[in-house]
C-alpha cells in the first residue's frame, strides 16, 4: 500500500510507464498541489532528481528498441498488458537489466522518500490515494 502511495504521487509506474506508452489517470491537479505544497525543499528536490533520471533512462530504453518491438508497441490488435508481456520476453539482457536497474533504484528512492514524510504529508497521500482508488473502481464499473 505504502508503494502505492509513493508512485502516485511521484508519478512512477513498472516498464508501461517507462517505455511511456502507457498512462496512469493522476488526481486532479488540485489534490496534486496541495500535496506538492506540503513537500519541504528536500523532497521536492528528490522527486525532481528522479524525475529526471526516470525520464533519461525511458529514452535509453527506447533508443534500444529493435524494430520488432517497436512494432509490438504498435500493434493495436493488442491490449495494454498483451503488449507488456510480448514486450518483455522479447528484451534483451541489456534491456531486462536497464529495466531491473530502474526498478530497483526507484524503489530505494520510494524508501528513502517515505522516511522523509512526515504524519500530516502521510494524511494527504492516503486522502489522496484513495479519492484516485475510488475514481478509477468507478471508472471501470
């Protein structure tokens, strides 16, 4: 759950997001500025530092893609997660490993941002987290 909440709110999904060809609905922009507001120097400066590595290695990612899988990310006979997966048995070591490496480092920054958080900077994400889990059950029914 903690997870969850962490991703949200710095925007970060699994290798959908990173290959960017997926997209996550975020709360309104309004629940993402009273949230932001609340973040001290420090952890606005985390978030931007990943932010930008995130987006580094996307690029990364992309510019290793063979034909065949760019193909794949353009397939409109496959949904979302049929891509995901033929996606991902088609990479590379190289590729698996930009992957894995991201994916690790996020999850220590996620730590390492969670320690930072105080009580009140808690009560917002989980409010906000769940007015977003709320809108996309509603969504979907």
């Amino acid at each position: 759950m903690n997870a969850i909440k962490i991703k949200s709110l710095i925007k970060m999904l699994p290798v959908l997001f990173l290959l960017g060809f997926s997209s996550v609905a975020i709360a309104q922009d309004n629940d993402y500025t009273v949230i932001e507001s609340s973040l001290t120097k420090e952890q606005k400066q985390l978030l931007q530092k990943e932010r930008k590595m995130m987006i580094s290695n996307r690029e990364a990612l992309k510019k290793s893609l063979t034909k065949a899988q760019l193909l794949i990310l353009r397939d409109k006979s496959l949904n979302n997660i049929e891509k995901k997966r033929k996606l991902l048995t088609s990479f590379t070591k190289n590729q698996r490993n930009l992957v894995q490496r991201q994916e690790t480092r996020l999850r220590k920054t996620r730590e390492a941002f969670r320690r930072t958080l105080t009580d009140k900077q808690r009560k917002l994400l989980r409010e906000k987290i769940e007015r977003s889990r709320r809108t996309r059950k509603r969504d979907r029914n």
